[in-house]
C-alpha cells in the first residue's frame, strides 16, 4: 500500500527529474564548437570505417524492428530482481513493477557502474590499433550500450523485448548524444509513451536509429584524431567509452525511472 509519505517521496523524486530535463535542454558553447571538425575528419576517415558504420547502422535497424543480435536473455535479470523466488517469466515483469523504488534505483546503478567498467576496458584495448581498431571498437560499444539499456529497462520492470521498447531504448541512446534541438524534440518523443501514443507518433520515426549512429559517428570525431597517436588513443578511447557509457546508462535510468514513478502515481491516483 501506498502511504502519504511515499507519494510525497515519489512526487519529489518526479519533480528533480523534470529539474533534470531542463538542465539537459542547455547546450553549452563547447558542445557547438566539438562539432565543427567532423566534416573535415569524416572526409579522412578510411572507407574501411564507413563501411562498418554502415553496418552498423543497418544492424540498429534490424534491432529497432525484430531485436536482431542485441537481444538479451531476460532470465538471468529476473532472478537479479527477484532473488527470494523463482521467478514466473509470464508475471516477473509484473512482480518487478511492484516492487520499491529504491531497489529498482540500486540494480540500475549497479547496471551503469558495471557497462561503464566494461566500456572503459574495451576502448582502452582497441585504442591500442590507433585508427585501424575504432571499426572493431564502434559496434561494441553500441552493442554495450543497448545491452545496458535492456537492462535498465527491466529493472524498471519494462519488457525490452517489446517493439515500442526497443524504440525507446534508441530514443534514449539518441538523447543522450543529441544537441539541444535533438533533445527537446526527443523529449516530446518519450513524453509519448507516457500518453500511450507511442504507436502512431513514435513508431512513426523509425529513421531515428540512423540520427543516433550519426551521433555516435560524431562523436567519436575527436577519438579518430587522437588515435592517431597510439598512447592518447589508448587514454582517450577508454576515457570516451567510459563517458558515453554513462551519458547512456544516465539517460536511461532517468527516463525508466519517471514512467515508473508516474505510473506508481497512477495507480494511487
């Protein structure tokens, strides 16, 4: 049963969201001006390159619309959720929608802290082949990032491997390297899912997915340059991976955490 203590709690914790996506909505001067270069280095980036993004980008597609290889095992996150019982996978979903806030919070966090430790290993070790390694580095990166969100999404009791899930989790890997007219845009997207128009408005948007490889392209404009030079791309590839993993995994949590909280709210309402 819901008490006045936990709505109370539950509206200030919705509130400090809302304070969240405001501050997301700011787009500082550095982040314009980090985007002037990638133009020039996209020109420089070997064809090699472009043609695993491609891939890539095909492959985010096939997520977006069947789940492809980035679907995860649910099971093992269930028994995470639920480690007191043997988890129904008809009802776990519902059992874990049920269950305190705070603990939906604890495993999430854990889910960040653990994909950001695995991001950060892996950039440093492609960051090791200079240029040559960033088309292996790439799709493992989006394929830790997608994991990490699934996860996320269970752990707010949310099936990842619904289609309108799957397009919220690439609205969130798209957030969370947009600038500030991709967030504000992105932001009535997911305010969607909330009104339960998800399926005209954002299945309707399905293009989406190649904005965020776009971004993730975009973003590793400065890892190209830096790997030029073997000892900085090992630095500065783990360092990236490491801060776009919790960009991310921030994004999600976040994003999980206020349909939740809305929804706890009504239900009481």
């Amino acid at each position: 049963m819901t008490t006045t203590e936990d709505l109370q709690y539950l509206y200030s914790e919705l509130r400090l969201i809302e304070q969240w996506e405001k501050e997301q909505k700011d787009l500082f001067f550095w982040e314009k001006l980090g985007r002037l270069p990638f133009v020039i280095l996209d020109r420089l980036t070997p064809k090699f390159i472009q043609d695993k993004i491609g891939v890539v980008l095909d492959e985010l597609g096939s997520y977006v619309q069947s789940g492809g290889r980035y679907l995860i095992s649910k099971e093992q996150m269930y028994r995470k959720m639920l480690p007191h019982e043997e988890p129904d996978a008809d009802t776990a979903l519902e059992r874990i929608a049920q269950l305190p806030l705070s603990r939906m919070d604890e495993v999430a966090e854990s889910i960040s802290k653990s994909s950001s430790n695995t991001a950060t290993v892996q950039g440093a070790t492609t960051g090791i082949g200079g240029i040559f390694t960033l088309a292996i580095d790439i799709p493992l990166l989006l394929g830790i990032s997608i994991k990490a969100l699934q996860e996320i999404a269970i752990s707010y009791g949310y099936d990842p491997s619904e289609k309108s899930e799957r397009i919220f989790i690439v609205k969130c890997l798209q957030f969370s390297s947009s600038d500030i007219v991709g967030k504000k845009a992105i932001l009535e997207d997911l305010a969607a899912f909330r009104s339960g128009e998800q399926s005209k408005q954002v299945l309707s948007q399905l293009q989406g997915w190649r904005e965020v490889m776009l971004s993730y392209r975009d973003n590793f404009g400065w890892k190209k340059l830096f790997q030029m030079i073997p000892i900085a791309g090992i630095l500065f590839g783990a360092y990236l991976n490491r801060s776009t993993l919790q960009d991310v995994t921030e994004t999600g949590r976040i994003m999980y955490r206020k349909r939740r909280i809305i929804e706890k709210l009504e239900a009481v309402s």
